[in-house]
C-alpha cells in the first residue's frame, strides 16, 4: 500500500478522522446484543421481580409466528435468568405448563452448561470442567424435550438442540434428525440455520466444503430479502478462523468468498440504518470487507449498524465490545490517512479506492516516516503483547528494563513475495499499533516519530493515547505554556517523575527537535532512543540483542499464545 503522495499522514489523520465518524454513534453508546425498547422494558420489570411482561411478550411472538424475533428474544432472557432467576421461578411457580417459559428454560440450560465449560479453548479448559459441562448437558435432556413438546411448529427449540449436540458431540445423524425438524417448523429460520453453520465447520464436526454448500443453499432458497441470504457471510467467518481471508490462501477459492461479500453488500442496501433484522449480516460483513482490505466500504456498514454491535462475529477475536471499537475505530483512520489534506472527501459506497484518486489529486513526495517506541516491560512481556498486531516487528532490551520497537518491513520477505498490502493496524503506523499492544497492559509505551524534520512523541497505556506532542521545526508551532504544561504533567505521571517542570521546557523547546526529543526521554529518566533514530530506517537492526516477531494473522496470533494443539475445538 505504501504511503500516498501528499502532505504528512499524521495531519491527514487529525484533519479527516472526525468526518469519517459521521452519523455514527459514540463509543459509550455501542451495546453488544442489545435489547429493543420493547425486551429492554420487559427486563427491566424481570429484574424487579415482574415476570408477567416478559410472558406477555413472548406469548406475542408465538401467536405471530415471529421466529427469528422469538429466537432472540429467548437468547436474552435466558442471559438474564443466568444471575437473575426469581422472576422465572416465580413464572414457572404460577404457569409450570407455559411454552414461553419453557423455551427459555431450554436456552437457561445451554447458558448454565457453557458457563461452566467457559468460551476457552478446549486444550484450556480442565476435565473437571469438562465433566461438568457434559453432565449439565446430559441433564438438560429433559428440559429440551419438553421446550419442543410444548412449542410444536416452532423453530427454535430445535434451534437449541442443535447447540446442545454440538456441546456434546453427537452423532451426525441427532444433528441431521435436528435440522429437519427445525425446517419443517420454519424453512428459513435464521438461528436454526446459523446454528448448523457452526456445526458443519470444520473446527466442529464438518469441513469447510460442507460447510459453504449448506450455507449457499440456504441462503439460495430464501426468499427475496430475507436475512437469511446473508448465511454465507458467517460462513466465511467460520473459515476466517482457520485461513486469513484476503490471502488466496487456504481450499476455498477467493473468487467464492469475494462473491458472498459482493452479495451482502447487495443484501444490506435492501434494509434501512439500524435496521435490526440485519444487524447480525452487518456486523459479518464489516469483518469480512476489513478482511478483504476493502475499508472505505467497511466504514460505510459501520454507519449502518449504527451502535447495534453482536457477539459474534468479534468475540471471536476477544472481547467483542472491545473488538468492534477497535476495527471501527481503524477503520476510520485508514480512511482519513488515504483522504487529501486540502480535501473534505471521504470515500463513500462504490468508491472503495480512496488511495488511487488521493494520488491523482496529490503529486508531492511526502517525507521519510521513522518510529521507534519504548515500552516500559520485559522484552518478554512485550513480544507476547505485540504478536496479536498481526505485523512483522523488532524488538531490542533498552536500559533498566525497556523494551525498544520499531516496525520491520524489510525482514517481512512473505509479504514483499506475495505482494501484500500493509494491514489496517500497520496504516495508522506504530502509534497505532502501540494503541493496540498496550491495552490491558500496566506499562506505558512512549512512541518517537520523525517525520520530516519535525519529531513528534505519542504517550499510549492500556489501549488509550494520554500526550501527543510535536517539536517543529518551525518556531511558530510553539505550543503555549499551559498546553506544554498540561502534556508534560501526563508524561510525568506515566513514569513517575516528581517535577515535571523541566519537561514543560523542553515541550516549548524550538529549534533542533531531535535534541529536544532526548532531552524529554532524559528528563522522564528514560534511555534516549537508538543512535540510529532519525537518520536510518530500522535502527534496531544495529542494537545487540534484537529479535524479530514475525507477521502472523490474528487468529493464528491467538493460537500461538493460547498453545492450542491441532485438535482442540473452539
């Protein structure tokens, strides 16, 4: 990808990133698998011990035969039972006999199973777990087949049933015994269907063939429209777990996987922003367009789905909430770095190629980029943090402890041969990715810029950027007083300095940056980054005791660090 002709990408950054959040919500406003306004009142007179909304509720979508609508509805109180069960005591109390209750008894019983074995890898988790979680299973038995009594031509116990033999890993025939029956309830059921992609993956019970051919022809007997048609899409999240999508990689053809991308992009235009009925289509295909290095469409479906963010597919990468902002979040830098300075263009749908039209509106060579930054942690710890950035990076022991890093594209030869384009982390630079390698983490990273002949320092910890300060070469940019005071305050606390008045100084410094910038590192109690800094791309390659972390996908990244054998299930 490479840097575009123009102005510095940091300015293109601060300049374009607000306009690429337009008619998005905040952070603070995004809810994983939040409830409508209609569940939301229902659970909130649950948990005050009311369960007759909640019945009436569910009795609603029973008698409209709103399936998909039934199916979620039961998924989330369920969830809520799990620490909140008086409500539904109480309703099984006064109606034992009532299909409403019953179904979310069922879905209670999955929960309270899964709980036990947690979301884990199987090689983490123990056989006294494991134990438990088959024996909850084996129990619920009963349960399950009550839910399906009580609720004859309904989809969604069959729904949890297919679960249910994926936890317990039941013949193949239970779970084709399952699926017919959930079909002739309801052909086109979303979660009944979603249920069995998950099974026939191959990292479950089938293969990735199967699993694709199941997917495609559900989704091509599916009526017009119908969410349903989006199945493929989860699909590809299925095989993204074992192949990077975007690579050529892998048995699936790419042509494929590209032409379900193609057609959940058709099927999200037929539905109107925020339109919950494709909220689960939506948030698979942003994953899959970041995958397929397609971002200014990615930021576009994240303007559709507004702050209805779901569990999967991002909770397969982590915590999903976290996830989603994260991929939001670099979404939108990726496309403001590829927009003009001079510009208020921001890429739009169909328009995908940001990068070709920036570089023929801008014509001139942007200055030599160069970074390295401190973490204040072990070489150990660091390298463990930095493998989930997907980036091919050097690591070298600083001083009293630190870690110096520095991205490593020239030891990347795989992806010089196959002609790979940065990923999304490595566009917003090392700052970017010090954003990411150290959230959850105690230890602050100090990230040095030069960019041209101004130097900038970014001041990141736990996943939040504290201080940007930038020397300029021109006098003018001098920042004022209380601007300098206020970031050299930040600084100080980071690293435990007392008096931060000297810093404050060096922050107004003007004239030579690069002294500056050690004179910040010294007054901070730091060691002054690498001799080479500033005057030679990859300066660590010259520090003893340097090690490369190789680039690796994601989903390979969290293999390595998690052990996973080749024959633990996720």
């Amino acid at each position: 990808m490479g840097n575009l002709p123009g102005v510095f990408a940091l300015p293109r950054i601060v300049r374009h990133f607000g306009a690429t959040g337009e008619h998005m919500p905040p952070d603070g406003a995004v809810e994983v698998d939040a409830p409508d306004s209609i569940l939301r009142a229902a659970i909130s007179e649950a948990r005050s011990g009311n369960w007759e909304p909640t019945a009436e509720l569910m009795a609603r979508t029973r008698l409209a035969r709103d399936w998909d609508q039934r199916s979620w509805y039961s998924a989330r109180l369920a969830e809520l039972a799990l620490h909140h069960t008086g409500w539904l005591d109480d309703w099984r109390g006064k109606r034992p006999g009532d299909p409403d209750l019953a179904l979310i008894a069922a879905d209670l019983e999955i929960d309270r199973a899964w709980e036990i074995r947690t979301a884990a890898r199987a090689r983490h988790v123990s056989r006294e777990k494991f134990r438990a979680f088959h024996t909850v299973l084996r129990d619920a038995e009963p349960v399950l087949r009550t839910a399906a009594d009580l609720n004859p031509g309904d989809p969604v116990p069959w729904r949890i049933r297919i679960t249910h033999a994926m936890g317990l890993g039941a013949p193949r025939k239970v779970f084709d015994g399952y699926l017919a029956r959930g079909r002739e309830a309801d052909p086109h059921h979303l979660g009944l269907h979603t249920g069995a992609v998950q099974y026939l993956a191959q990292k479950w019970y089938g293969s990735h063939a199967e699993m694709f051919e199941f997917a495609e022809a559900a989704a091509t007997a599916a009526p017009d429209g119908s969410p349903l048609r989006g199945l493929p899409l989860q699909a590809v999240t299925e095989y993204a777990v074992d192949h990077d999508a975007g690579s050529g990689q892998g048995p699936v053809d790419w042509s494929r996987i590209e032409a379900h991308v193609e057609a959940g992009l058709r099927l999200s235009a037929a539905y109107g922003p925020g339109d919950r009925r494709a909220s689960s289509l939506r948030n698979h295909l942003a994953l899959a367009l970041i995958r397929s290095e397609r971002e200014a469409e990615a930021l576009e479906v994240f303007r559709l789905i507004g702050d209805d963010a779901r569990s999967f597919p991002w909770a397969y990468l982590g915590d999903a909430r976290e996830i989603f902002l994260l991929m939001r979040r670099g979404v939108r830098v990726h496309v403001a770095r590829r927009t003009p300075y001079f510009s208020g263009f921001v890429p739009a749908p169909g328009f995908a190629d940001a990068a070709a039209w920036a570089a023929r509106k801008e014509v001139a060579t942007p200055p030599a980029t160069m970074a390295v930054a401190l973490a204040a942690a072990p070489l150990r710890d660091v390298r463990e943090a930095v493998l989930l950035t997907g980036t091919t990076m050097r690591l070298a022991p600083a001083p009293h402890g630190g870690t110096f890093v520095e991205i490593a594209p020239s030891a990347d030869p795989a992806g010089r041969r196959k002609g790979l384009r940065k990923t999304l982390l490595e566009e917003s630079g090392l700052s970017g990715l010090a954003h990411t390698f150290s959230r959850g983490e105690k230890w602050p990273v100090l990230v040095a810029v030069k960019e041209g002949a101004d130097y900038t320092l970014h001041l990141h910890r736990d996943g939040r950027l504290l201080v940007t300060h930038v020397w300029w070469a021109d006098p003018a940019e001098m920042p004022t007083q209380e601007e300098a005071a206020e970031r050299a305050t930040a600084l100080a606390t980071a690293y435990g300095t007392s008096d931060p008045r000297p810093l404050t100084a060096i922050l107004r410094g003007v004239g030579e940056p690069r002294q500056h910038l050690d004179e910040a590192f010294a007054a901070l109690g730091l060691p002054s980054p690498p001799v080479g800094f500033g005057h030679q791309p990859e300066p660590l390659t010259e520090v003893a005791g340097a090690q490369l972390v190789e680039r690796m996908s994601f989903f390979r990244a969290i293999k390595e660090t998690l052990s996973e054998d080749d024959g633990s299930r996720a």
